[in-house]
C-alpha cells in the first residue's frame, strides 16, 4: 500500500496480554510465586462465581487473526502490527489488568509490590516506542498514597494514562467525589495524565450471566456499556471534575449512540428541582471539555453524537484484537464508516488523529 494515501490515525483503545512472564521478569523471585499463586486464585474465584462454570471460551471473545499475531504480546510486534493497520499510535489496556489480581485478596501485603511490578512491566513494553505505545498505567484505589507515588515514578518515565476501576464501591471503596482521591487527581492534573475508565463488568451483573441461556453470554456483554452512565455521573455531578479542572477524564469502549440522550436528561434536571450544588456548568460541557468516550463501528451513534457534543471529545479506536476490531483494515473502516455517517473531513480528522494527539500530548506527525 502506498503510505502517502494513508489517513492519519491514533487509536484509544488496543490490547495487549502481558503473559505471565514478561511480568515475572519484572518481580523478585519471591514474588513470582506470589503472582502464580494469585492468578491461580483469580480464575477459581471466577469459576466459583460464574456458578461453577469455566471462563467462556476466549475464542468467542477475540479476533482470531488478532489474537494470534505476535502484536498481541510482543511490542516489536505490535509496531510492525500497527504499520500494517496504518496506525501511527495506540492507548494499550492489559486482557487482565494488575487492579484485579493485585490485591490484598489474592496477594496479602504484597499486592503492592504486585503492582509495581506490571506497571513496570507495561513501562518496558512502552519503551520500545513511547511516542507510539501509549500504555494504561494500573492505578489502585485502595491507598491513595501509594497511588500517588506510582504516578510520579510512572510520569518520570513518560506516562500518559492511567486506569482506574470505574466502579470503587464495589470494592468497598468511596467514590470519585471522595475527599481521600484528592491527591490522586491533584497529581494526575499535575502530570497530564488522563485517567481512563475502561467498560468493566460490575460483580452484581454476574446474576445475569448466570441467568443468560444464549451460548455467548450475548445477553450479559451487551449490558455493561451502558453500566457506565453512572460512572459518568460520580464524575460530574459530584462536582469532582468542577474542583479539578485540569483534570481528563476519559471512557473507554462505552460506544456513542445511548450518551446523547443521557447527556439530554442529564441537562435538563440541571433546570428542574434536582440540586447539584458542585456544579457551575451543564453536564455536557464538563463531558465536551473534560472528558471524551471510544467507539470502534457504529456510525449512526457516531453522527448523533457529533450532532448534541460535537467532535471534539470522540475518540476512535480499533479495540485489536477483540471481535469488533478494524484491524488490518483500519484504513478502509475509517473511510466507510464516517462516510455512513455524514461527516466532513475536518471532523473526522479530529475524530480519529487530531483529538488523541491532544488529550496524550503526543509529538506523532501526520
């Protein structure tokens, strides 16, 4: 392919599983037991939860030619992964993140050093090309301080994101308006980091897994999406990002099509008798300056959102190697997608380079 007539683009949302090993190398031979120990767990707790039943088959759950590329693991591979989709740059969240196999649960008082370890592990990954391997830092909410101090020792090495869990009060934890995250945000606004909210399966919808009959679970996976309109709200009608202004907020793989009309509703109780007394601005203009949502092919979802928030806080992504990924034919995607939708070329230019160049602070060229 002639790269001159290839689009510009950066993607908000790529996987990669970091095999056990590489992050072992990363652990102190004490430790690498302690991490086999807590995996092991991790998958039995699973089982236990699911009814007894195993973790669906992952066959179901990505792209076959994807998942078995070497860019899935391997960070040479994933450039040259990358080049052959003609994306210039990628945010990298983990299949497993260390959030939920480093904790004191699973890992006693070393869960810790358990996340120092894959953060460091993501850090290595990313130096291959830092202006091109955007990885999602896993950031615990359990001790704030520690947080704090994995985000400086992480920016340092020139840390763009960080992930947290977008639902802390399962985890027994306060909310994002919290005094206690305080310093958290402080330091992510401090550094520019963007704190990424990625779809997540809260434990209650496991009753619906188990209820599911059909043989992919269609039922359950089509339901977190929306699961996170109330992470959107702890965010901003707490008043948390009015207090933090510098702070992004970003959601990851929530899709497009349902948030014009809860941004719609969400606007209007700000004139009924509903009082929200953190806040100064409407609901949707934190979203438009604050924060940003991911889709991968949707495009009526696609034009009803550029039509309520415009484009500067859509953000497009090719989710590799899951089913709904792009990959290898970004290019083409990009092309008959936001022709199906209507779009002009300046908004798609924003949509899919220009807007993530800016949130990540990245130096890619087009």
């Amino acid at each position: 392919m002639n790269v001159i007539t290839r689009e510009a683009l950066i993607s908000v949302d790529s996987h990669v599983e970091f095999k056990d090993d590489w992050v072992k190398e990363r652990l102190s031979s004490r430790m690498q037991g302690v991490w086999d120990a807590a995996v092991g767990a991790m998958k039995a707790d699973q089982i236990k939860a699911r009814g007894g039943r195993p973790p669906l088959d992952q066959n179901d759950f990505v792209d076959l030619e994807a998942a078995t590329d070497p860019g899935h693991y391997e960070p040479a591979a994933k450039l040259r992964a990358m080049d052959r989709d003609g994306v210039e740059a990628e945010v990298i969240f983990p299949e497993v993140g260390a959030n939920k196999i480093c904790t004191p649960q699973y890992m006693g008082n070393d869960w810790r050093e358990g996340i120092a370890g894959f953060n460091q592990a993501m850090a290595d990954f990313a130096a291959y090309d830092p202006n091109r391997l955007l990885t999602a830092y896993q950031m615990p909410l359990a001790d704030v301080p520690f947080a704090v101090r994995e985000v400086e020792r992480l920016a340092k090495l020139g840390a763009r994101c960080i992930q947290v869990h977008p639902y802390p009060a399962e985890l027994g934890l306060p909310d994002f308006q919290d005094s206690v995250y305080d310093s958290l945000w402080a330091a992510a606004s401090e550094h520019n980091l963007v704190v990424l909210n990625h779809l997540d399966i809260k434990a209650s919808m496991l009753e619906v897994f188990l209820r599911d009959p059909t043989p992919q679970r269609g039922i359950y996976t089509m339901l977190p999406a929306m699961g996170l309109a109330e992470t959107m709200c702890f965010w901003i009608l707490t008043g948390t990002l009015e207090r933090f202004p510098n702070l992004r907020v970003m959601f990851v793989e929530p899709g497009l099509g349902w948030l014009p009309w809860l941004f719609e509703k969400l606007d209007e109780r700000m004139h009924m008798h509903y009082k929200f007394p953190g806040m100064k601005k409407l609901p949707s203009e934190y979203f438009k300056t604050q924060m940003g949502a991911t889709f991968m092919y949707e495009p009526t979802g696609l034009k009803a959102a550029y039509e309520f928030f415009g484009p500067d806080c859509l953000f497009w992504s090719t989710d590799f190697p899951h089913p709904a990924t792009c990959w290898p034919d970004s290019q083409s995607q990009v092309k008959s997608q936001f022709a199906a939708a209507g779009l002009p070329d300046d908004a798609r230019r924003k949509i899919v380079h220009d807007n993530a160049q800016r949130m990540f602070g990245l130096g890619v060229t087009a």
